[in-house]
C-alpha cells in the first residue's frame, strides 16, 4: 500500500494529511502558530518554530497515530502561505522573521518607486501584474535598502514553502506559480527570473531555481529524516503557495473554475484558458505548463474573525470561541440590523489595492448586540467578495462554477452571506482539509499514481450553497453602502 504525505503551513495553522492511493485519509494532524505584528502593517512568522517545526511537529504525529510504516509514503508535497519573503545564508539559516503576504503592507514605498522607475503599464503588460502589497518583489527591494546588513549577508531569497523543502531536500528551489508573485523580478512570457524591468535593483542571483509545482525537486536527507520520521530518500515536490494547492483540493482543474478560499484571507483562484493582463487581478502561471490563473484577496477575513474574538469574546473558553459567535450571529438578522462594516484592517487588495484603507463598523447604536457585529463582520467579507466577483466580470472572466473550501465555510452566516450577496451558488466537497490534502494529490500525482481528474473521487461534490431570492434586495442595498462607505471614508486617511 502506498501513501502520501501533504502539509500545509497557514497563517495561523499547520495542517497535515496522509492518504492511500484511494484519497482515504489514513492521518491528519494540526499545530496552531501566531501571526507576529511587531508594528502596525507588519506581518510575520517564525521560521525556524512556525514553517519548519510545525512540519516536524504534524508529520510525527500522523506517523505515530497512522502507524505507518514510513517506507510506504511515496511522495510528499508541501504548501505554505505566500507570497513570502525571507533570506536566508548558504546552509539555509533564516537571517530573520519570515515577511508574509499582503496583510504585510510594509513596502508601499518601495512599490511606489518601482512604479516610477518602470512605469505601471510596462509593468502590467511584462509581468501580467500591477505591484501591490501581495508581491514579493517591492519586499525584497525594501530589505536591501531597510536592511542591509541582512540583505549581504543572504544567499538566497525563499518563501514558505521553499524554506520547508530547503529543510527536506537541501535544494534552493521555487514553483513558477508563486514565483509569478514576484513582480516586477519574474517575466512570465520567459518563464524566468529577469532583471529586464529593473537592472542592478537586486541581485537575481538570491532567487531560488524554479520548477512546476509537480517537479521532484530532491529527496529527504538523512538529517531531515532523524527529524522527522520520514524516511531518507523519499521524493519531494516543489510544491505551491497554500490557495493553489487548496484549489487542486477542491478539484479545480479546468478554465472557467474558480475556487474561493475561505481561511485566514479570502483568496480566489480561476483557471484561464489564456494568460490575462488587468490591472485588478493577479496573474500567475497555474501549476502545470501551458495554464493559467487570474488571482484576487481579501487581506483580513479569518484574521479579522480571530481580532474580534481576541477584543469582544474575552468571556468565551477559547474552544468555543468561534462557535458560540456564529451562533449569535445567526440570531441576528441578515442585514445585521443595519450594520455595515469595512474589512480592510490590514489595508485592502483587489480591487482596491489601498495599502492605508482601514476597518470601519458603521451605524451603531445601543440596540446593537455582539451578534450583530459579528454577523456584520462576515457580512461585510462577503460584500467585498462581491465587489471582487464584479471585478472578474469587467474583466470578462465570470466564472462557470465556484468551489468554496476552508475553515469558512463550516459558517452558515459566513457562506450563505457569501452566496446571497454575491447572487452566486456555491459548491462544497466531502472533505474539507483543504491544502495539505491538495498537497497529498499533488504528491501523488508526481510519482504518476494520479491522473488530475481523479480528485473528483478523491473528493467528491456533496452539497451546493444557492443564493436567497428573498434577500436580493437587502444586499443590494447593503451593497451600495459598503462602497459608498469607503469613498467617503477614503479623504480621511491621509
């Protein structure tokens, strides 16, 4: 019996699977972590503790519940948020925290200057992107001027994920879909690193060697091996950044479909059948040769939930935490009794992209419960997928199904907020495990165990969340506040 092995590192969560050959899961395993924001706009990780301990931590859990022999595992994937940025010397050390993804909103000014140096339509139509806080390339431009020191000192340049299979393999290696967030440094019509855009900005030779996310890249050391459990000489992938790998978990695989990511950010995902240039969304590479995929997110959504957790449920067991709102968020009614709040308390990307937008709760008053504001806060998430779902449309790539996947959509306010204000259907699969378990098949598909549309077995569609009729109107209205609120709010800030 063979097995394979995906773990995914989350911004606020590891998770890990083992399955057979069916897609059975034969072991799963979670460590929690925390975001560090050492100042306002920073976000960060561990590296050492939250990339490649928790790996540690959730492989040797599974091995020892599964009993495994460890010999069968035939593949391993791995995923991890991303875009990030961390140095590291020759032998792999961090040189610091790592710097996460667009919730890091710390080098606008660097963003600003690449945009003068280049100009933004040059950019647009090189790299298929517009620079905004999602890319990895501003952030290693702000370390080279913020710190030096470090920025000498480094050999290469990872991301998550490349840490991690850094520590597997002892190979310095990156996949072209999360190198396509490094703009302006990765030129998708070369498939390559190119400093073309931006010469002597930095040194390309930091960048990682890049493959397709199912390349085996190495295999384990024996020093990962005494770490871990696993066994020396297992394959290892290239890997992806978390929401591709959690699309491929809900069976995105063909133009048109489009998966949305209910974790600690909203990250939406749509296969093209042609590469896209627009300004409002986020162009990548997709997993395999000749793919494509068009990109937007929502910087605070699960973040936001767990803020407000950690500032208006202080009475609630932290277990029951998240249960014990929804709850009284279902009690209110949709609307939230007139509520309407901004998400954006880490600036906001698509189509915004306003690095300096805030969260905002507006029309409260002394009838106004918990529920409400809970209830507003997912309301409000879904208006600003919304307001993303319409900028796909002008973009002429509506979508022809929606797969939802994550810790989200265990919401029924969350997911029904979500269809009814976006007038969109929604499509559930039987497991929702997510990017560890995309990882899993991604593995298997490396080794050819897999075909890529055998994830319709190995997870199959067992429910489709459809909009209300009856709310139509109300979010409609709800709606136009939303956007309304932002521009008027917008002057304020400087």
């Amino acid at each position: 019996m063979k097995h394979y092995l995906g773990v995914d590192i989350g911004t606020y969560e590891t998770k890990g699977v083992i399955t057979d050959g069916l897609g059975r899961i034969v072991a799963q395993a979670s460590r929690a972590h925390q975001m560090l924001v050492p100042q306002p706009g920073w976000a960060e990780h561990r590296p050492e503790e939250d990339w490649w301990g928790d790996f540690v931590s959730v492989t040797q859990q599974m091995l020892a519940v599964s009993r495994i022999k460890p010999e069968t595992i035939a593949s391993i994937g791995c995923s991890a948020i991303g875009p990030c940025m961390l140095p590291v010397d020759r032998d792999g050390n961090p040189l610091m925290n790592g710097v996460l993804y667009g919730v890091d909103t710390r080098a606008t000014l660097e963003i600003a200057d690449l945009n003068a140096m280049i100009g933004e339509e040059v950019i647009l139509d090189r790299c298929r992107n517009a620079l905004s806080t999602q890319a990895a390339g501003p952030k290693i431009l702000w370390l080279k001027r913020n710190r030096p020191e470090i920025y000498a000192r480094a050999y290469k340049v990872l991301n998550s994920t490349s840490f991690v299979t850094h520590r597997l393999t002892g190979k310095f290696t990156i996949d072209h879909y999360s190198a396509g967030n490094s703009t302006p440094f990765y030129l998708p019509g070369k498939l390559g690193w190119s400093d073309e855009l931006a010469p002597g900005v930095i040194d390309l030779n930091l960048m990682p060697e890049l493959h397709w996310s199912t390349d085996i890249i190495g295999h384990v050391t024996k020093v990962a091996a005494d770490a871990t459990g696993l066994a020396a000489g297992t394959p290892v992938i290239a890997g992806t950044i978390d929401a591709a790998a959690e699309a491929v978990s809900v069976g995105v695989t063909e133009p048109s479909q489009m998966m949305m990511m209910y974790g600690s950010t909203i990250f939406i995902i749509e296969i093209t059948a042609e590469p896209i240039s627009d300004k409002n969304l986020w162009y990548a590479p997709w997993l395999f040769p000749g793919q494509h995929a068009a990109m937007a997110g929502i910087s605070t959504t699960g973040t936001l939930t767990h803020w407000f957790r950690r500032v208006a449920a202080q009475d609630l067991e932290p277990a029951d935490a998240i249960r014990i709102l929804n709850e009284e968020a279902q009690a209110s009614p949709p609307g939230a009794n007139g509520l309407v709040l901004l998400p954006y308390f880490s600036g906001a990307l698509t189509p915004l992209f306003d690095a300096k937008a805030k969260g905002l709760i507006f029309g409260l008053d002394l009838t106004h419960t918990r529920g409400d504001m809970f209830r507003a806060a997912l309301e409000g998430i879904a208006l600003a997928t919304r307001h993303i779902l319409e900028t796909y449309a002008e973009a002429g790539q509506s979508p022809r199904s929606i797969h939802a996947v994550g810790g989200g959509t265990k919401s029924t306010v969350w997911r029904e907020a979500t269809s009814n204000a976006c007038n969109v259907s929604q499509v559930l699969r039987e497991k929702s495990w997510g990017a560890s378990f995309g990882d899993a098949f991604l593995a298997a598909l490396a080794v050819g165990d897999v075909k890529p549309g055998d994830m319709a077995q190995w997870n199959p569609a067992v429910a489709e969340i459809k909009p209300d009729p009856a709310t139509r109107g109300l979010y409609d209205a709800q709606y136009r506040r939303f956007r309304a609120l932002y521009e008027a709010t917008r002057p304020l800030l400087g």
